[in-house]
C-alpha cells in the first residue's frame, strides 16, 4: 500500500472519500490450476487457451473483452496478457465523481467485493494470503525483493517470485491501467524467463512485469 495516496484532481473532497479495498479470492484450487499453467509456452496463445479452457475458464475467444481481458477464471477474476498470463485479484482505489473512478466497478461485478475503508494493511494481506498459497504448493518463493519507493507516487512493491522452468510466478503489486495508473493492484503473473537468465533488478521489474 502507498505510504501516501495519490490524489488524482488536488479536490479536498476526494481526501475525503472512502478507500475501497476490492477482492476476488485466489482458492487453494485456482492456486493449483495456476501452477499447472506455469508448465506451458505462454507464447503459444493457442496452447495456453486451450489450457484455461480445459480448466474450466471462459475464454474470450478471437476477440479480447472491453478490458482487454482474454479469459475468465470461474472465482471472477479477468486474465489479461500478451505473450504472459496476469491475474489481478485486488485492486485499492477511491471513488470520487470527478476522479480516475466515479463509481465502483470491481465491487460490482460478480465474484468480486468490496471492503470500504478496511484496515491500512488490507491490501497488502491480500497479496501475502496468495503469496502464502503458492508457498504451501512450491515451497518458500526463489526471489523476494522488494523494489524502492517509485518516484511519482512513493509506492514501495514486493515481489515475491518462483522459477518454474523458463517461466517465472509472480505475485506483485502494480499500477492499475483502468484507473489510469492512478491506483494500485495486486496481481499473479506468469511470465516467460529462461530458465539460465537472471532476474532483473528490481528497479526494473515493474517495466519487465507489467
């Protein structure tokens, strides 16, 4: 979470608005699904939505959704990707008429809820639950960094991440593109990397990830 919430119009009024914390829960089982996704070329989009598909998802088919999602987990969650697999399944926001959101999407949208004005450590307990199911299936993550203060908006992410042959599994915070990267979200990455490469610094996994 942001030490320090970016303030989208400079309103006093939308100081004031509720934080929303927005949910979609990773289960043991979808964590497992994920994992055996993790094995596939995920530059072969044919290969990779037939797996989805055979998984139970919904797939998009020839066309990307209106959030250029491609498929649909049953939980809720939209996959997004080019050439990778990005899950988010938490998003940290206010809604504010006159800001980046006016009304709240992902508390409306089936699979999904709402917590208004939780907890400051709300968001960052959900990327430590998920984070704690692919440690119960992997074992503890072969890289947890933490990238430092952004210097736009003084977030602070970590990543915590699995080599799992050329891919990598990620579980990350970010900046969320529907509210034009004015908030932030939580999200499961698949991404190809040799299984030879380094991993990037950190300071350059936010280019790399997303």
């Amino acid at each position: 979470m942001s030490d320090e919430p970016f303030d989208t119009t400079d309103d006093d009024d939308e100081d004031e608005a509720p934080w929303i914390v927005a949910t979609c829960p990773v289960s043991p089982e979808l964590a497992a699904q994920i994992v055996e996704m993790t094995k596939l070329d995920w530059e072969d989009p044919e290969l990779t939505e037939q797996a989805m598909v055979s998984a139970g998802w919904r797939s998009t088919g020839d066309y990307l959704g209106d959030l250029n999602e491609k498929a649909y987990t049953p939980a809720g969650h939209l996959v997004h990707g080019d050439d990778c697999f990005a899950m988010p399944f938490a998003y940290e926001y206010h809604v504010h008429p006159d800001g980046a959101i006016t009304e709240d999407y992902w508390g409306e949208q089936p699979g999904w809820q709402s917590h208004i004005d939780p907890p400051d450590d709300a968001f960052d307990a959900q990327l430590d639950a998920v984070a704690a199911q692919f440690t119960t299936l992997l074992g503890p993550p072969d890289h947890d960094v933490t990238h430092e203060s952004h210097p736009d908006f003084d977030y602070r992410w970590r990543y915590r991440i699995w080599r799992r042959g050329d891919n990598l599994l990620v579980v990350a915070p970010g900046l969320d593109e529907f509210s034009y990267s004015q908030f932030e979200h939580a999200f499961v990455q698949i991404r190809p990397l040799p299984a030879d490469a380094p991993l990037p610094p950190a300071s350059e996994l936010p280019d790399f990830l997303w």
